[in-house]
C-alpha cells in the first residue's frame, strides 16, 4: 500500500489490476485529473472501485471558504458534492463503468469493505478494456 498524490501518482502505466478508490473524489481539487491518472495506472482488463457519497442528480462544485463548504457540500473538507451525473465523468475513452447497488452485493463484501454508506448506496465499477 502505498500513499501518495491520487492526481499525479508514481506508478508506471498499466500496473494494477484493481484500484480501489472510496471516498476519496470529493476531497482531491482536480477528480478529472484523478479520474485520469486512475485510468493511466489501470492494467488492460483491471478494476477501480469508486465511491463518493450522491446527493441529488447534479455535481455541484467551486471554489468556496470552509465555514460555506459544510452548508454546500456537508463536509468542511469536501470540495464537491456529487450527484448522479457523475457517471459522465467517469466515463472516459478506454473505461467501461457499471453501478452496483451494495444491497445486491453479499453482506459479508460491504461490512468488510466498509461499502455500506448513509450518503450513497451506489458502487461504480471502472474497468479498463484490454
């Protein structure tokens, strides 16, 4: 395991065959940028495991000071708040996406990787085609 810059990480292209990325979008300033380096890390037939919480159907997203980021995004260090629009960016050339709920996932799965969510039931599926 390793902790480093989601937006420009150390890694070689095509090195994993999962990425798993939970609640971690709605924290890093550029998710596109994120989303990409994701991707580029990705080996042929891998898998990201993505996760934000969803509030409503549109992302809302700026620049804001912290005591406004709580009213807007729910969190003092969120800087955006997704909605299911989300799955547009997500979606970028070389990425199939598919959503699972985690109620048609096994209990053991979402209690041992901590899937279940209050904001977001939904779990996006990114793989890369070979």
């Amino acid at each position: 395991m390793s902790k480093v810059d989601i937006q420009e990480m150390p890694f070689e292209d095509n090195t994993y065959d999962l990425i798993w990325c939970s609640h971690v979008l709605e924290h890093v300033p550029d998710d596109r940028r994120a989303l990409s380096e994701i991707r580029r890390t990705l080996a042929p037939n891998g898998i990201a495991v993505i996760q934000v919480p969803l509030w409503g159907s549109k992302t809302i997203e700026g620049d804001l000071p912290t005591s406004e980021r709580v009213r807007v995004y729910y969190q003092e260090d969120h800087l955006r708040r997704y909605g299911k629009d989300i799955l547009e960016r997500l979606s970028m050339d070389g990425l199939s996406v598919s959503v699972r709920n985690v109620q048609e996932l096994e209990l053991q799965l979402v209690l041992r990787c901590s899937l279940n969510d209050m904001a977001s039931n939904d779990v996006f599926l990114l793989r890369k085609l070979a």
